[in-house]
C-alpha cells in the first residue's frame, strides 16, 4: 500500500500531472500545480460532475462567486469562531501536530490489531468462519475495539465540550509519543483557526481584514435569493458552484489529499422545511450514483454517518473511498438546516425567505449540501487507475486505466515510420479529429513504446498509420485496456471514440 501511494505520487510527476508548488525553491508544503496532463484530467472532473449536476437537472443552475467575501460572511458561518482544529506542541522536537489527529492514528492502530486477529482467525477457519460471532467473541478482538471505541467516545465528548484539558489527558494516559523523535513531553492542546487572513485596501489604518474562503458554499447562500427571483427558481431548486478555497491545515500530508489551496465542488439544495431528511437520502445515493458510474469498483467506496454532527446540521454522512492509505473522505452530504440563511439574515439585516405561491406564506428554506473535493477525486480515481501488469510474455506493462471520458487525451496518432508521407497522413487526421478531441502525435521511438507511454499517460486509443494506409484509406486503432488492434477506416474513427470518450 505504502508502496502504490509512492508510486502514484512519482507517477503523477513523471508523466506531467502534478508538480509540488515552486519546487525551484524546495516547494511549498501542501500546496501543488497541475502540470499539462493533471489540468486536463482536473477539468475533465470537474466538467463530469457540472454535466450531471447543472446540465441534467432543470432544476439545478450554477454560479461563479468570488474568493473573497465580505467579513461578516464568516461571523455569521460559524466559521470565525467554530472552524478550529485542536493542536498539541511536543515541547522537545517543537513540532505542531493535531491532538485529534494523533489520538485517531492511536485508535487506528487498536483497529489494525483487531483486523490482524479476525485475518488470522478467517485463514484458520476457512469458510465456516463466522465474523460477526468472532468479532463479539474473541476476547483480544472484543478488548482492542472497545479500547478503540471508548478513546475516540472520549476524545469526541472533549472536543464537543471545548475541555481541552480532556483531550490532553487522553494524550498523556494513552503515552503517545511524537512520532518522528517519541517524545512524550506536551503543551496544553488549543484551538487553532483554519482560516487565511489577508487585507483589503493600502492605507494601514483603513484596510479591511479579509479571510480567504474556506468553503465555497457561503458565496451561495449569500446569493440564494437573487439567484432565486432572477432565475424564477421554484423550490426544491439547487445552486453549484467549483471553485478555490483555501484552509490553513497543521496536518499537511498525503500529497493531494489534503492541501492548503483546493477546489471544492458543492451544491446546495434548497427545500421545504420538513423535506430536508427526503433530500437528504436522495442526494446520498444520487451522488454514490455518480461516483460507482466511472466503474473504479463498487468495494471501494463505503458510506460514513456521522454520529458527531457540526453546529449547523442535523444529518451528516460521508462517501469514503479507499484511497491507498486506506478509507478516508471524499464527499460530504450534509442537511444543514436553515442555519445558514438564518444567520445571514440576521448579520445583514436582510430577509432570505422564498415566497411558497402554493402555501401562500414565506419561509427560509432547509438546505441539504453535497460537497466534494475536486483534487481528492483527482487522487481517488488516478490512484485506483494506476495499474502495474504482468502481460503474457512475461514482460510488465504500466498503464493508467482512467475512465476515458476523464482522459487527458482520448487518442495519439502514430506514424509508423517518419517518412514515405506517413507523418503528413497522421497530421491530417489530427486536424480532423482535434476539434472534437484532445488528439496527440507522436513519432519518437519504436511504436511499442509509443503506446507504452500513451498507456502510462491513460490515453484510450493509440492511432497507426502504415504503408497500408497510403492504399486504403485505413488504420490500426489499438484499445489501452485490451491492447487490441482493429484495422478501421479512418472515417470511422470519429465515432468510435466518441462512442467510448462521450460522457
Ligand atoms: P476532512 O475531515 O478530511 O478535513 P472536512 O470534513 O473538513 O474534511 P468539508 O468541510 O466537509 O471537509 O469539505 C468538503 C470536501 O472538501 C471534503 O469532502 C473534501 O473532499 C474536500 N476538502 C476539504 N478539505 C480539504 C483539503 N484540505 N484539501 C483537499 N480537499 C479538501
């Protein structure tokens, strides 16, 4: 596992997907470029998600706001005073790390000893193994995950309560160490804000303080009735939106997974209040819908419920995914209740109630939100496409199985050899093709491993032009997945990778 998540990263690299921010200077941590192929890739995402959002809902329409936004915004968010993260100093190696972060990492491993068990326990018995009767059973199973549960119960009941004093306590009964020097001496735990702060105007002493987004959902909900009246929104209607938001984040780690400066991809739903539960089961599956439709495997993805809600919601449910470090968040789908647009309301003085022509009476909608990370769906879907194969020649083979729809570039034309008219074949189907498609030439080295790289880069279809084709009009188009090779005629090539690039 450690393994493939090295692999994705110095692949992601290699083949112009991701660049570490300035690396000229040594980078800048947990921020990152996506270079010529990671952009495609990026936008492809995102295009997916605004097609079956936006284009396939009448009901759903987008907008753009901007990063920054009035400060009240986040007074009235929660955000200025609620968006922490609880942070622990070790005082011998003056590292920063998140108390909550290291607790869950100490329950992980509880976890990890339980499943070692039942693995162990599944080999012995073989199928009569019975789990469930093993896991409430097995005193060693039944001890590790009680342990686990009761640290992360206490660790919850800490944070809610704001007694951080608790949540050192847990820290220092549990005696875990720094884990880079095993430390063991620690600060008190604080709360630190998450939130970028930056200046609006150049006078000193007349310039506005300003935070940097930290989600994009507040530029909707401050729009929610212009956008309502103008585009004679009737409810249950939705508003998305892509775009940056940035989160000054202590535990910076896992490459793309978490970063400083990431996109989000959020819609919120407004609704009568009373039909947000309805909603809200509907967005889940809708949205599970959506990721099992680009095909990375059912098994790897799982809902998580949450049981600790946030001020503002009344449900809240994650879709996981098995990232190669293991299941973590890739989508939240929140009902958030009226909490929003009643806080607006009451900082700006402003009413931001929809009139209900059936009800005949004004109200503030409940909302349910579905909020996913651009570059955490970039992560899942190149990590679990990114394939080492043993062909049957023996020979090994990497290949970048990306849904094509979400390909960089959906074909290469190849010229079998650089002379005889070939290349000028090969550009002429480029010019036909390219305004369709991201089309790319290639004529350096053996056709071999031309396709090797186009595989590498996730490229569906490789192109050839031969001598043949001087005579009928025909190629080879070889398919990345299969590697198989059908002789077409070039007017058809169009229409066989729409067929399998179209969303
Ligand atoms: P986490 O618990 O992982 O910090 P969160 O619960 O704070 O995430 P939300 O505030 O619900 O996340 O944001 C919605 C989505 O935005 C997340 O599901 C995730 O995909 C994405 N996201 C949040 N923070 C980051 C980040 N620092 N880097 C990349 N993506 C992020």
């Amino acid at each position: 596992q450690e393994d493939l998540f090295k692999n994705v990263v110095s692949h992601a690299k290699e083949y112009g997907f991701i660049f570490q921010s300035s690396e000229i200077y040594d980078g800048l941590s947990a921020v990152y470029d996506y270079a010529q192929n990671g952009v495609e890739l990026k936008k492809n995402i995102r295009d997916y998600w605004w097609k079956s959002m936006v284009q396939m809902h009448e009901n759903i329409v987008g907008i753009d706001a901007a990063i920054f936004m009035h400060p009240t915004t986040w007074k009235a968010s929660g955000h200025v005073d609620a968006f922490n993260d609880p942070l622990i100093d070790n005082k011998d190696s003056k590292k920063r790390y998140r108390a909550d972060v290291l607790i869950e990492d100490y329950a992980e491993k509880l976890n990890q000893k339980a499943q070692k068990e039942i693995e162990k326990a599944r080999t012995r018995f073989g199928e009569a193994f019975d789990e469930a009767q093993f896991v409430s059973t097995n005193p060693r199973v039944v001890e590790y995950l009680s342990k686990k549960n009761e640290i992360l119960q206490r660790m919850a009941r800490g944070l809610e309560s704001g007694d951080l004093a608790d949540v050192k306590a847990l820290i220092e009964e549990l005696e875990i160490a720094d884990p880079e020097t095993g430390s063991k001496n620690w600060t008190e735990v604080r709360q630190f804000n998450l939130m970028f702060g930056t200046k609006l105007g150049a006078s000193a002493d007349s310039a506005m303080d300003l935070y940097l987004r930290p989600e994009t959902a507040q530029g909707i909900f401050v729009n929610f009735l212009n956008v309502q009246k103008t585009g004679r929104m009737k409810i249950p209607f939705g508003i998305a939106q892509t775009g940056k938001a940035f989160r000054n984040e202590i535990v910076a780690r896992q490459f793309i997974f978490r970063m400083r400066e990431f996109e989000q991809m959020e819609m919120q739903f407004f609704v009568k209040p009373g039909e947000e539960m309805k909603y809200y089961e509907y967005w889940k599956e809708t949205r599970l819908k959506w990721h099992l439709s680009l095909g990375l495997g059912k098994e790897n993805y799982r809902f998580h419920d949450h049981e600790k809600l946030a001020h503002y919601a009344n449900a809240a449910a994650d879709i996981e995914f098995n990232f190669p470090f293991g299941f973590k968040e890739l989508e939240g789908i929140h009902s958030r209740t009226d909490f929003d647009l009643k806080a607006h309301e009451e900082f700006s003085g402003k009413k931001l109630q929809y009139f209900d022509t059936e009800e005949n009476k004004n109200y503030v909608p409940y909302v349910v939100e579905t909020s996913v990370g651009l570059d955490r769906m970039f992560l899942a879907v190149f990590s679990k496409a990114l394939q080492e194969e043993t062909l049957e020649d023996g020979s090994t083979r990497t290949v970048l199985r990306l849904p094509s729809v979400l390909a960089p570039t959906k074909a290469a034309v190849l010229p079998l050899v650089k002379k005889d008219g070939l290349p000028e074949v090969a550009r002429q189907i480029i010019e036909d093709l390219k305004w369709d498609f991201n089309v790319a030439y290639d004529e350096k080295d053996a056709v071999g491993r031309r396709y090797r790289r186009q595989d590498a880069l996730g490229t569906p279809f490789c192109i050839t032009v031969d001598h043949q084709t001087l005579e009928d009009q025909t190629v080879t188009i070889r398919h990345r997945d299969s590697m198989q090779q059908d002789r077409v005629k070039i007017e058809e090539l169009r229409g066989i990778i729409n067929n399998e690039v179209s969303m």
